[in-house]
C-alpha cells in the first residue's frame, strides 16, 4: 500500500516539475494587464509603459517593452526613472528585471531620492541589497547630506542598518547639518539601531553641529537606556557641547529628573562650574526645575541660587469697578526659580468718569475726574494645569498704588493722593508667548459706591532672555 | 507683536478722542458766517423733584466764587445759556434726592473754530460749549 502511494506521489511530482514552466509563464501573461497602458501612437509611449509595468511587478512585461525599444533611463516629471517606480512601488521582480538591462542607478528625483535612498525608506531591505549589489552606491547622499544610514538609524530600522554597514556604508558620515548616523539614532531613541551602529564601528563621541555628542543628544531626551549603553562602551559622560553644557546640565534643562538621578549615580564630577559659571543648582534655576533642584540637593549638590529674570511680559488691560475704569500697561519681570517676579505700571483713563464724594454728611459732589494710577509690586505665579506650550497660571501680586493726576474738572480738587497697597489674584491662560488673563483687585479710592473690589482682564506678551541657552536637537533632513 | 502696534494705538487714540469736544472737525449745518463772540452753552440736566434743580453758572473755577447766574429749573432739560467765548465756566446742579443733597459739577471753555474749506462757505464753528450735569448715581 505504501509502495504504491510513494509511486503515485512520485508520479505527482514529476509531472508538475514538468508543467512547472507553462505554469510560471502563464501567470506573468495573466498578471500582464496592459489596460492602464498608453497608447502606442502616444509620444513617449514605450517609455510610460514600462513605468507602468514597474510600478505593476511585471518583469515579463518590462524585458518586453525594452526589447521593443523602451528607454530603461527614461524619467516621467518628477525624475523618476522605472527602477526608481519599481522601487517605490516595492517591486522587487521588477527591480531585479530593470537591473539586468543595466541602468544607471545613482539618479536623483527631483526630491532628491535615489532608488536606495528610497528602498532604505520604505524598510525594503531585499531591494536595498539588490540595488547595492547591482553598484548603487551605499554612501549615496541626497541634498541635505544625508545618507542612506542617516535614514535608517532615524528610522530604527535595524536590519536596514546593520545591511548597510556590512556592505561598508560609512557610519560617520554626517548631513548637512552635522548629524551622524549615531546622532540620529539617538535622537531617536533607537536603542538596537545605536547598538548596531557602535558595533558597526561608529565613532561614540561623534559631534554634530552644536557639539554635541551621542551622549549628550541621549542626556537632552532623558534617554538613561541609550546613556547607559554608551557609558559601558567607555564614552566621556563629562563632555560639554559648543554651549558649555554637560550631561547634566540639559537633563536639568529639559526636566528630565530619572536622567538627573541617573547621571548623579554614574558621576560625582557634576559639581564643577562649567566655563560660563553655570553650577548645575543654577542651570535648575535658571530653568525652574525645583523638583530637580531637590534631587541635586539630596545628592550633595551645593551651590548658590543666583536670581534672575529669563521673562519679560508687557501687558494691556482695562481695570473696572462698579463707577470707575482705568486702562493701563504694565511690565513684568519674571524669575523662573521662584515662578515670582516683579511688576510695574500705570493706570489711566482713557475716558472721564463722574464720580461722587461725600463733602459733609448728606451732601454729596459729583465731579468729572481723570487721575492716573502708577503702581509697583510683586507677584507670585502658581501652575494650575500645563499642557506643551499652554498652561493655566493663577498669579497672586502685592502692589503698592499711588494715586496722582488731573484736578476734577471746573475746580482746584484733586483726587487724593495716596500710596495704597492693592492685593490681587488672577488667572492667566499662557500660550508661549501670549497669555490672557483676568481676576480682581482689592483697591479703595474714597469714591462713594464705586466699591473697592475692581475688575480686571487684559492681554500679555512675553518676551524671553535666555542667558544660558539649551538647544534640544532636531533632524533637519527628515 | 509689531502687526498689533498699529491697531491698538489707533484704537486708544481713538478712544481717547472720542469724548472729547476737541473741535478737530467741522459741524456744516451749525456754521457761522461771522465770527462770533458769544456761545450758547449747552446744559444737560436731570429732572429734580418739586424743589427743582437748582443751576448755577460760575466764571473760572468753582473755587473762584464768581457767580454769573443762578436758575432754577424744574423739568428734564438740555436748556443753553449765551456766555462770551474763550474764558472757563463751571456749572453746577444741585438735586435734592431722598434728604441728601447732590451737587453735579463740570466745565466749559467755548472756543470758535475758523474753517474756509470743509463746508460750502468760509465758516465759524463752536465748540466745547457742552456740559453734562445730570447724576450718574446716587448714595
């Protein structure tokens, strides 16, 4: 019985081994669906249809049509040649059956894409290798200087990277903008992609436009796993950047606290003055972190709180009670640290007010007054809910009020000049630059029934000074 | 910061302005083909109760004590007083209002303004001759 099926499995076999290339050949014809195809009468017919064919996986079709005398450089507006198509279209049959006509392969589109800048993009591994195989050349670099490597460390595709760097793609290249392969993986935050391209022979302590190594690009993203893996390759985790910033200082910077614990547990050089006389309690003052300012504290990380104002904010406003309006403009100053600062302004009118005053018991005058305001103080900020870029603030301030001005009209009057202090809460809506706000005053000016509870609600915007800049990397050619 | 400059100080400019009887255009329909040297002062006044409103017109400040004339009126009003131009009035309303006396203060300086191109004919305008008097509120 098992004889017998061995012999008709046998049989089985062999005949389909013997249909096997009508079969293959078959399927190319039945998938040839010439239906999107551009006439023959058509200019440049042969040359659109092999794109078509390209773009359609159909390597019978393609060795057809330049046969017929299609133009296997040809290139459609975009400077897409066939194999660029077949490339984009993930098309490896195509690409292999373009290959075998001998094309260029190092042309650009006018995106500045060549077939393996485009197969490194798509993760299309086979046809990457296809392409280098056939000579693309793996170092290729397109308007921006980057790099087929640059793409896939971006990308974390790791396969891709680790390909090209066995068929000797250089891993230090750097783009235009002084990015190496390393740096964008990091960047990223692809932790295998950097493996492979440290094992790959990649420079650790590589840096790019603004000095900064992998390690310090790994500290501004709060990325302790990437940190770590090049520490126990032996990287310099002290290094500074064309800014004077260690590691430290940005994780500080950028509130990344697990990094700052991370750091103070590998380091106990921390506490040395950068060249601009930055310790790293200040950088957390500078940029407000007090929760990090704890964590420096705990970890024996002394220094000296130096104040300072990183904020400018110039405000417009109208100031009301019940019988009375001022407008006014102010300027404030802001220190991150204590999310305090101090304030200053003048109130005006921009319209007369009739306002009563009691002369004697039961006698009253009603005169025509436009007196001023100008006011100082301090002012204490609360973050409520913040969001990237947006936050919701309830400022406190304590100000002290003078009030001075024009006599009431028609007679030698003037409103009494007095130094009040004007306590005040208000809540402020800040998006980067402009923040709206509204809240109440307490400020009694003698008036009769006017209250001495005002209104206020107006529009902020603030300019920023930074004296110790931190710049957070960006990939310019993505 | 800058696209906003321009709007907003137009807009105070133009709040500022707007309250004021600054003379800076010219009312066709009360042009003058003479140059005078009266104005009538325009008076705005509430109602006052069965006492009426008792209105006083002093030349200069209130302080200065000169008192032109003394009217007392008993109806809602906007009533005009004929006074020489360029020299600073006070006016007073003084209202009776539940046992508590409100006196209601504010001034003038009538000036005429000379405008040769902006109606018909050659023109004089008046202006600054209105006074509000009437009470915003009581206590």
């Amino acid at each position: 019985m098992s004889e017998n099926v061995n012999i008709l499995q046998l049989s089985a076999v062999l005949v389909l081994l013997t249909l096997f290339p009508f079969v293959s050949a078959a399927q190319d014809n039945v998938a040839a669906d010439t239906a999107g195809y551009v006439p023959s009468w058509y200019a440049g017919a042969l040359d659109y249809n092999l794109m078509i064919a390209a773009s359609r996986d159909l390597p019978g079709e393609i060795d057809r049509l330049i046969r017929a005398g299609a133009d296997v450089n040809s290139y459609n507006e975009d400077g897409s040649t066939p194999l660029i198509i077949a490339v984009d279209y993930n098309s490896p049959e195509a690409v292999r059956a373009i290959l075998k006509h001998s094309p260029t392969l190092d042309d650009f589109t006018v995106n500045s894409e060549t077939a393996l800048l485009i197969a490194v993009k798509k993760n299309s591994t086979g046809i990457a290798e296809t392409l280098i195989r056939a000579g693309a050349t793996v170092n290729i670099a397109d308007s921006r200087g980057a790099t087929p490597l640059h793409y896939a460390s971006l990308y974390g595709y790791d396969e891709m990277a680790a390909m090209l760097l066995y068929y000797s793609a250089q891993p230090d290249t750097k783009a235009g903008d002084g990015t190496a392969a390393l740096h964008a993986a990091v960047c990223a935050g692809n932790v295998e992609t950097a493996d492979i391209l440290i094992n790959g022979g990649a420079n650790m302590e590589i840096r790019d436009g603004d000095g900064n190594t992998p390690f310090l690009i790994a500290a501004s993203f709060g990325d302790t796993v990437i940190m770590d893996i090049l520490r126990s390759y032996g990287v310099d985790i002290y290094s500074k950047n064309s800014l004077n910033h260690n590691a430290l200082a940005l994780a500080i910077a950028f509130g990344h606290s697990e990094s700052v614990r991370y750091l103070l547990g590998i380091g106990d050089r921390w506490n040395e003055n950068s060249p601009s006389g930055n310790t790293p309690l200040q950088v957390a003052a500078r940029y407000g972190r007090r929760d990090i300012a704890a964590i420096l504290r705990e970890a024996n990380i002394h220094g000296t709180v130096k104040p300072s104002f990183n904020q400018a904010s110039l405000s417009m406003y109208a100031r009301f009670t019940r019988h009375n309006f001022y407008s006014g403009f102010g300027l404030s100053l802001r220190e991150p640290y204590l999310n305090a600062g101090i304030t200053a302004g003048f109130n005006a009118k921009l319209w007369e007010t009739r306002l009563l005053v009691e002369q004697l018991p039961g006698s009253y005058y009603q005169y025509i007054d436009k007196s001023a305001i100008a006011f100082a103080g301090l002012f204490k900020d609360f973050t409520v809910a913040g969001l990237p870029g947006r936050q919701l603030v309830v400022s406190t301030t304590l100000l002290a009020g003078y009030t001075f001005g024009n006599k009431f009209k028609g007679t030698e009057i003037s409103p009494e000049r007095k130094l009040t202090a004007i306590p005040g809460i208000t809540v402020k809506w800040v998006a980067r630059h402009v923040a709206l706000f509204a809240g109440t005053e307490w400020h009694n000016l003698g008036y009769c029934k006017t209250g001495s509870v005002w209104a206020t609600a107006g529009l902020s915007y603030s300019f920023y000074f930074d004296s110790m800049p931190v710049k957070q990397k960006r990939i310019k050619w993505n | 910061m800058k696209r906003l400059f321009l709007p907003l100080f137009n807009l105070a400019v133009m709040l500022v302005m707007s309250c004021e009887d600054t003379g800076l255009s010219t009312d066709c329909s009360e042009c003058m083909s003479y140059e005078p040297v009266t104005a009538r002062i325009e008076v705005q006044i509430d109602a006052g109760n069965e006492h009426g409103t008792l209105v006083q017109f002093w030349e200069g400040k209130l302080e200065d004590g000169i008192m032109i004339d003394s009217v007392r009126y008993f109806s809602t009003a906007v009533f005009e007083k004929e006074l020489p131009l360029n020299r600073l009035y006070t006016i007073t309303a003084t209202y009776v209002i539940d046992g508590k006396t409100y006196t209601a203060v504010d001034s003038a300086t009538p000036k005429t303004k000379y405008d040769k191109n902006s109606c018909d004919e050659p023109c004089y305008n008046i202006y600054g001759n209105t006074v509000n008097l009437k009470l915003k509120y009581t206590n």
